[in-house]
C-alpha cells in the first residue's frame, strides 16, 4: 500500500476524558475547546441537559453524557468540548463537560458493528488502547419516547 493511500484513510480525531476513561469524537464535529463557565439552570423537559452556557454570543445546552457512557454523573469539570450535532435539519452547539486533557490525533476509523450501541460511530487503537469513537448527535438526541429539546406546550396542544 503507498503512503498516499495509507493518509487518506488517517481522519483527525479529538480524544477526550471522562473520569479515567477516554473517548473519540471526529474532529469535524468539534467547535472548538473552551474553560468551564457558569452553568444557568431552568425548569425544563430535556433529558440529560443540565442546563445551558453563552458562548461566542449563543445559548449552548451543556449535555451530561457520563452518566449514559460510564453509569455515573461526575461534577468535576475541566473543559466543555463544543460539538456541532445535526438534529433533522437544524445544526446545533451542545457543550460536552470533560473531565481531563483532551488531545488532537490522527487514526484509522474501524466502523461500528451491528451490536454496538447507537452512539457509537466506531473504534480506534491508540497508545496500546481500543477506544470508541462517539456519535455526538446520537449519543445526546433525546429518545424517540420524549418530547424534543426544550420544548414548551401550550394549553392548547396539551388537550388535542
């Protein structure tokens, strides 16, 4: 195989860490990398968002995704990753809380396999380790069963 052929199959990946496990999101994905700010809260019907940051002049939903990839929250914040999701046609910023370094690499994407969960988009091999690369937008849609991201009802759209 020429070299060529072996750079085009390399994809710019952002790792990142939660807890003492780390994940992969493509690098296209990424906004951009920004220090934790306050988190402004508000009733809502949005599984798994926290509640939202301004950033760069827009109100960013910040996702909790430990509890769904670890099995636990975890507080403690060391960065928001910034990802674009696509949600139907509407792109959207969402701020993923990580908890250490998060470092830019180049890796061979194995796709994901028909028993993997939704949100993964497949695996890489990096440092000794087999780490799964996330589907951001799967991995913070809300489930088919629930109402879309803060949404609001209105008196009349309850009773029809």
């Amino acid at each position: 195989m020429s070299a060529t052929a072996t750079e085009l199959e390399l994809q710019s990946i952002v790792l990142l860490r939660l807890a003492e496990r780390r994940f992969a999101i493509s690098a296209n994905q990424i906004a951009e990398l920004a220090a934790p700010s306050r988190i402004f809260k508000f009733p809502h019907r949005s599984p798994g968002v926290e509640g939202v940051i301004l950033r760069r002049g827009r109100i960013v939903p910040v996702c909790e995704i430990s509890e769904r990839l670890l099995g636990k929250s975890i507080s403690a914040r060391r960065f928001y990753l910034i990802a674009r999701c696509r949600y139907g046609a509407q792109t959207q910023w969402i701020a993923l809380p990580v908890t250490g370094e998060c470092e830019l690499i180049n890796a061979e994407i194995t796709a994901a396999g028909e028993h993997d969960a939704a949100h993964v988009a497949g695996w890489i091999s990096h440092d000794g380790d087999v780490i799964e690369v996330l589907d951001v937008t799967a991995l913070t849609a809300p489930p088919a069963d629930k109402p879309p991201a803060l949404s609001l009802d209105t008196p009349e759209e309850a009773s029809s």
